[in-house]
C-alpha cells in the first residue's frame, strides 16, 4: 500500500521488477561485505603497516566498492547519482561532511564519492559482525563516550580524512520534524574544521525510508540521487562567541542549507549533541 502523497504504480511489471533488483542489490551488498570481512581486510592487513596506513588504504577500497556497487544499480536500471563536480568531492580534505539522510543508500553515495571519508557508526551496530571485523577497523564507533569520540574525529581529521556525519542521527522521517542534533557543530569547533553541508535529493526515495516496507519502490520512476555541495561554512567565525551559542548558530547555519523548505516553515528542532 503506497502512502497516500506518492501516485499510483504507472507500470506494475517494470514496479516489480525493481522492487525484485532492489533485493538483489542488497543481497549483494551483503555478500561483498562477507567478502571484506573474510577475504580483502585480513590480506590487507599483512601488507599496510602501520594501522593509519591500513585505514587510509582500506577507505579507499571501501569507497571502489561503494562506487562499483553505484554503478552496478545503474545498470539494472533501478538507481542514477548525480552530483555537482564529483572532483570536488574527492579533493575534499579535513573537512566535516554533513548531509541530510532520506534513505538507506545515502551513505553509500557518500562514501563512493569522498575516497578519504570516515564515518561514525550507529552504536547499536556495535554487535554486529560486520561491524567487529570491519567497521571497527576503520571507522568510530558511536559507542564510545562522546568526549572519546571527539577526541578520535579531532586525530581522523587531523590525518586529512573528512568526517561524514548524518545529524538526525537517523534517516529523515517522511512527515513531522527533523530533529537535527548539535553533535558535528560540537565536533568542528573541537577540531577547528570547517563544515561542507552536502544535500541529498531527487526523486522520492519510498522503500528505502524510515519504516518503509521492503516491498515499496517509487512508483513511477527509479531512486535518482542528486547531491548538492553548499559553500563551505568555516568553524574559525563562531570562536569569540560562548560554546553553547556557537553550536546553536552553526547548526542552524547547516540546517538552512540541509532542510531549505522545513526551515522556511519553522518546522525543524534542533536537539543538543548528547541527546
């Protein structure tokens, strides 16, 4: 049952089809993630000494993958990235990424975009397999204390990687507020780095949404990504102003960027990193 906001299915063989790709992608993505667990990292490991130099190459393998995984989407017709310069985004260096969060795949483009990109991985993950033989070895986990976290994005970004960080916390959610946390604000003026507000568009992104059903897709047309660089918002204004207001108006500065037709109708709260 398609929400009542999006129309009807236009073609249900050419629906079904794309929702049975869909599928396919993910299983896929599961399979080549087992592949990096099992196979790619452990290898890796024997070769890229010391462990900075281990990450740095393994981030780029990781961002290869994302994008011949992209690419792979495209061919089966069910997905398009388009973004502003793609050369802008590689050459991004020490630079906090924020972007809004409509879907699964967000992060996905992200990363096949930006070769040097760290990332804070959802604590509740911290369980899982993946994330003990992968991501723990190249990213931060959410699970450590926030000051700990600060201090290991300070040491990432110092080390020329970009931080992407998605400050809902979770993907947008198809109506109501967006709850946009105060955490990369805290995190730039803590490093000293400048912020680039990266916008995700497109076309609608149903089944692939907040609760939306596996079996959803777009009903007229395949997921399109358009990502938008904003202009660069520099941590080195805010410095003469006290933290807790300096953490207010940067985040209100992203959100502007992030969240163009919510902030317009006020319909945006904003919540403090902790929370």
């Amino acid at each position: 049952m398609l929400p009542p906001d999006l129309p009807p299915i236009s073609n249900k063989p050419l629906y079904v089809y794309r929702v049975l790709i869909k599928w396919f992608s993910f299983f896929y993505f599961g399979l080549i993630t087992i592949i990096l667990l099992t196979i790619v990292f452990p290898f890796m490991c024997l070769f890229f000494h010391p462990k900075e130099r281990f990450k740095k190459y393994g981030r780029r393998f990781v961002s290869s993958s994302m994008s011949f995984f992209v690419s792979l989407m495209h061919f089966l017709g069910i997905v398009d990235l388009e973004a502003d310069n793609r050369e802008n985004f590689r050459n991004l260096s020490s630079k906090i990424i924020v972007a809004n969060h409509p879907s699964l795949l967000d992060i996905v483009m992200l990363l096949s975009l930006v070769p040097n990109a760290d990332c804070i991985v959802n604590a509740h993950l911290k369980r899982n397999i993946i994330v003990k033989g992968v991501i723990r070895q190249l990213y931060i986990l959410g699970s450590l204390d926030f000051e700990d976290i600060l201090r290991s994005c300070s040491e990432s970004l110092n080390h020329g990687n970009c931080l992407i960080i998605f400050p809902e916390g979770t993907r947008t959610p198809r109506s109501g507020n967006a709850v946009v946390k105060r955490g990369a604000a805290r995190i730039a003026l803590s490093s000293n780095c400048n912020i680039v507000p990266v916008h995700i568009g497109g076309t609608d992104k149903y089944g692939l949404g907040k609760k939306d059903p596996w079996m959803g897709f777009n009903p007229r047309e395949r997921y399109v990504y358009t990502i938008s660089m904003g202009a660069e918002i520099k941590s080195e204004k805010f410095r003469n102003i006290s933290i807790p207001w300096a953490v207010r108006m940067l985040t209100r500065e992203f959100s502007v960027f992030l969240f163009p037709s919510k902030e317009k109708s006020a319909d945006i709260t904003h919540k403090p990193a902790e929370e």
